[in-house]
C-alpha cells in the first residue's frame, strides 16, 4: 500500500510542475523575475566593482551571490506570488479536494521555480569555473547542501509568507522583510566586505537571518572559508559547517511550523 | 453496510457563527440525495466537511465507511467533487487544465472522452479565462467524473447554465446514476432536484427542516382547494369542510387541507344539494416549491436557545 502511494506521488507533482511550468512560461512578469533578474543583478553588482575587497576570489564570489539573489528572488519571491495566486483564485483548494497530499500540492507548485532556481546556480557554476578561475570546491558535499538546504528553507518561508500577503500585488510589499534581511546577510556575511570590517554586533545578529547559513556553507564549500575569514581543510569544513547547519535546520523546522499554523489554502472570505 | 455517506449530527462552526448545526442524513449506494436550501442555509458548508476538506466541530462523517477527512487517502480516489466555484487558473487551456487533473489521478478516463461528457470538446483549445460561466462549470464537471468516481459531490452543479445545458448535466448525471454511482447534490434549483432527486432535505439556517422523498416532503404541506361562491351565496352558508379556511379578498375561497378527498367530496355534496355554481374551483396538491417556501419563510425559531 505504502508502496503504491510512493510510485503514485511522483506522478501527480509532475502533473502539478507541469502546469505551472506552463503558467511560469505564461507569465511574462515571473519569467523575467525566474531568468534576467538574477543574473543582471549580479552583473550589475560585479560591474560596480561589489565584493572586490571582500574576502572571496571572483569565481566564487559570483557563484554565492548568484546563488543568493536566485534563492530570494526565484524561489521566494516567485513562490509567494505563485502561492497567493493559486490560493486566491481557488485552485488550491480545489487541488485540496482531489488525490493530492498538501504536501504534493506545494512541492508541485514550487517544482519549475525550483528547477529554474537549482539549473541557474550550476550554469553559473561552470561558467565561473570556465572563465573567473573558480577552483575546485574545497568541500562539494557542502556545496551541494547549502543549495538544496537553502532551496527546502525558502520554498518554506515563501508559504509561510502567504499568510500574510492578501492578494498577488501585495506580494511586492509583503515580501521585503525577508529580501531585506538576506540582502543584509549577503553584505555582512564575508561575501561582499572582509569578515574582520564587519563589527562583531552585526555579525552576531545576521547569523541568523536565513539567507546566512546558505552563504557560510557555499563560500566554505567553495573555498574553504569560515564565516570568521580563516581558511580550514576538507575535514575541518565539517566542524565548521555544524553552525549553519543548525541555523538551517532551525529555520526549516520553523518554516514547517508556520506553514502547518498559519497556511492558508483558500482566500479569506 | 448499502449506506455510502452517513452523517450524523454534524456541527460546524466559523469562529461564534454556528454554520451547520446538527445535520444527520445518509445517502444509499446509487441513490442521489439534493440538499435543497436558501443561500446561506449551510448547504457548502456541509458538503465541505462530508467531502473532507474541513474536519466538522462536531458529529461524525463516513463516506464510503471511512472518515473523509483523516481517511482522506482511502477515499479520495474514489469520489469525485465538483465545488461551489471552480478555482482553474485562467491561462491553462480546457485540455491542460483536465490533463493536469488526470495527472492527479489513480485511474482517469481519457482527458477527451472526460470532455466529451460535457460537451466541450469545440473548446479544448481555449484557455479558461476565455471561457463562459457556465462553461467552466462543465469544465468543472469534467473534472468531477474524470476519476470514474463512486461518489460524487455535487455543488450547485447547474448554476449559471443554459436550459440546455442543464438539460445535459441532468442527463450525464442520470446516467452516472444508472451506472450505479451515488451523488450527493445541493441546488437552489427546485424543479433539478424534483427532476433528479431519489430523496432530498431541506436545509434551512444550519439545520435539515424536512427530509425524505419528493412525495414525503412535499406530504408535509397542505393540499389547496379553492373556488368562488356566487355573490348571492354568504360564506356563512359554507359547511363545515376539513382543513383550514383561508378567505381572500371578495368570494374567493380557499381550504388548506391535509385531506383533499374528503374535503372535496363534503364541499361537492353541499354544493349539489344546495344547488350553488362553485365557479374557479381547483383542487391541488403541495408543490415542492410550496414547501420550500414554508421552510424559508419560517421564523428564526430556537436561535436564542443555539445562543445560550
């Protein structure tokens, strides 16, 4: 029986991400968010010369911001407007009443954000890999854990953020806290200044804004460089990693919480 | 156990409002039960919670012996819902939108005879916010069956319909039901359920006032026998007839009775003796809209006691 319901979901997420893959590619606004957004943002910070005296080489450098702005934007940001969308014209709930676990429900609906988001971060890996001198990763588990982790972690937080965003427009507005916080996390984490300009205070209170266990753990991953600027081997990346790991794992149970508290799966009447 | 949906007692509440309060039915294999009701009687807010989407505040639910909202696995794949509003997104096509349902499904029909049914197959290719009200509620009727369902919930299934079109839903849906399909149905629409009803209720703020078949229900009114007497007969004279006597305006006269033969027969007799022209006389049964009308024009009885 369990067995049969495991080959069974698959297949109805599929059908799920293979509608709103063809909504995504409908959407002119959400296209532009999922493809352009990222990458001109990232150009345009390099451009400006954003992260030149930070602690990363280039290669890295633009992999962990790419990274970054391709969580916040096209899963998060893209995901509530997909949420509240579906929620307020009712397909949610009418997804709700058919075979379809909640669970299956949302994982559908964020799939083509999430592929879009995943496939971006490792086209740009090989690009910087190819042409800034991106060295091999000191540490490739980490690496990969830090994308999936931050992808699990903002697909959460952008439900979660549904319960607060009235309609799709709103979404604009409801979701600066959180872009605002990561954007933070971006500058004080070591990414863009040096770790050692950033004061101790500040540090201390962006650790655990969400976006930061995801950078600590791709620039340690890439370079082997802790959130404190020391460069550590493979085996010590480990011992290093255990904080961030903690701080996503925080927030991914968080998020679970919220989304099972306050998640709401029709408009409110 | 022939009962597919039984449900007992079933409470449900939005904050202090008492939405449903107390509603127990049960619906046999093949059989379609309609809960017929004035908007806001509590008729979606109890097909909701039979169909799983909500747990109810109180009573119990078995749909097809499991409890549709934590057995919702068990019982899912074998009903089908049709809801109050469609909730499809605008830029999928009528293809992909039923594609995408079948994808969701244990063992679907084939997405074109699913749309064949409906009578949408000229409008595969158009995107639903191009299609009419009552199209995509043949879209959403599609949908409904598209899982070959046991059960089917129905809600408000015709509304927003041309006559023909609802002469079509009439007739998918009395072919499912020859198919042996149960279905659970709620309309406003009293001459669909007369049509299609095996048995029905009738919700009225919350509660179930009558239940039973067309003819049961309909029981429960008065049969209506009228005539005017001729001006040079005083009312005074009338005999004394079973039933309630109800005097409109002039010399019309109508008797409320629950038994028609014998009221006709004493009025006819005196009639013949006393040789008086009854003019405009009819005698005729309650309608169901008659009952319905009963119903909803009832006072707000027992509210305060619900309050307390």
């Amino acid at each position: 029986m369990r067995a049969l319901t495991t080959t069974g979901a698959p297949r109805r997420v599929r059908a799920i991400a293979t509608a709103e893959l063809r909504l995504l590619v409908r959407n002119r606004t959400a296209m532009f968010t999922a493809l352009a957004l990222p990458l001109i943002t990232v150009a345009g910070l390099s451009a400006i010369g954003f992260g030149e005296n930070g602690d990363l080489p280039l290669g890295a450098l633009v992999v962990t911001m790419l990274a970054g702005f391709t969580l916040l934007y096209v899963v998060y940001y893209n995901l509530v407007s997909a949420y509240v969308a579906r929620r307020e014209d009712l397909v949610l709930k009418r997804l709700r009443v058919g075979e379809l676990t909640d669970a299956e429900i949302l994982a559908g609906t964020a799939l083509p954000s999430v592929v879009v988001a995943v496939t971006q971060v490792v086209l740009t890996a090989v690009v910087a890999a190819l042409a800034l001198g991106l060295d091999m990763p000191a540490n490739a588990l980490l690496v990969v854990v830090a994308v999936v982790g931050g992808v699990v972690m903002f697909v959460l937080l952008a439900a979660a953020s549904t319960a607060f965003t009235r309609n799709v427009e709103m979404a604009q507005v409801s979701t600066l806290p959180v872009l605002f916080l990561c954007m933070g996390s971006l500058i004080f984490s070591g990414v863009v200044v040096p770790a050692d300009s950033v004061p101790d205070a500040v540090q201390d209170v962006f650790q655990f804004v969400p976006l930061t266990p995801v950078l600590d753990l791709l620039q340690l991953g890439l370079t082997g460089r802790t959130a404190d600027g020391d460069t550590v081997g493979f085996g010590a990346s480990f011992s290093a990693a255990a904080f961030p790991l903690i701080i996503m794992g925080l927030w991914i149970v968080n998020g679970i919480a919220a989304l099972r508290r306050w998640f709401r799966w029709e408009p409110r009447t | 156990m022939a009962e597919v949906v039984e449900v007992s007692d079933v409470r449900r509440s939005y904050g202090d409002y008492e939405a449903v309060r107390g509603v127990t039915f049960s619906v046999a294999r093949g059989e379609l039960f309609a809960l017929l009701g004035t908007n806001g009687a509590g008729k979606t807010s109890t097909l909701e919670v039979v169909e799983g989407l909500a747990r109810p505040s109180g009573g119990r639910i078995r749909v097809l012996g499991h409890d549709p909202y934590a057995g919702r696995a068990s019982v899912r794949p074998r009903i089908g819902v049709m809801l109050q509003q469609g909730g499809f997104p605008a830029d999928l096509t009528v293809t992909e939108t039923a594609a995408m349902w079948a994808g969701t499904l244990t063992a679907p029909r084939p997405v074109a005879e699913a749309l064949e049914l409906v009578d949408l197959t000229h409008r595969a290719g158009v995107t639903v916010k191009q299609l009419s009200g009552g199209e995509k509620r043949r879209l959403d009727l599609a949908l409904a069956v598209l899982g070959r369902p046991e059960v089917l919930f129905l809600d408000e299934p015709t509304t927003g319909l041309d006559p023909e079109s609802r002469r079509n839903t009439w007739a998918l849906v009395r072919t499912l039901l020859d198919d042996g399909v149960t279905v659970l149905l709620t309309t406003h629409y009293l001459d669909e359920a007369e049509e299609l009803a095996d048995r029905l209720a009738i919700m009225h703020r919350g509660r179930l006032v009558r239940t039973g078949t067309v003819a049961e229900v309909v029981a429960s009114q008065p049969a209506t026998v009228s005539f005017a007497l001729p001006p040079s007969v005083p009312r005074e004279r009338l005999p004394e007839l079973a039933g309630a006597l109800v005097v409109d305006d002039g010399n019309r006269v109508e008797v409320h009775t629950d038994t028609m033969q014998a009221t006709l027969t004493g009025l006819l007799l005196w009639a013949r003796d006393h040789d008086v022209e009854l003019r405009e006389l009819s005698a005729r049964p309650a309608s169901l809209e008659q009952a319905f009308l009963a119903v909803a024009s009832s006072p707000e009885e027992r509210d305060v006691e619900v309050a307390a």
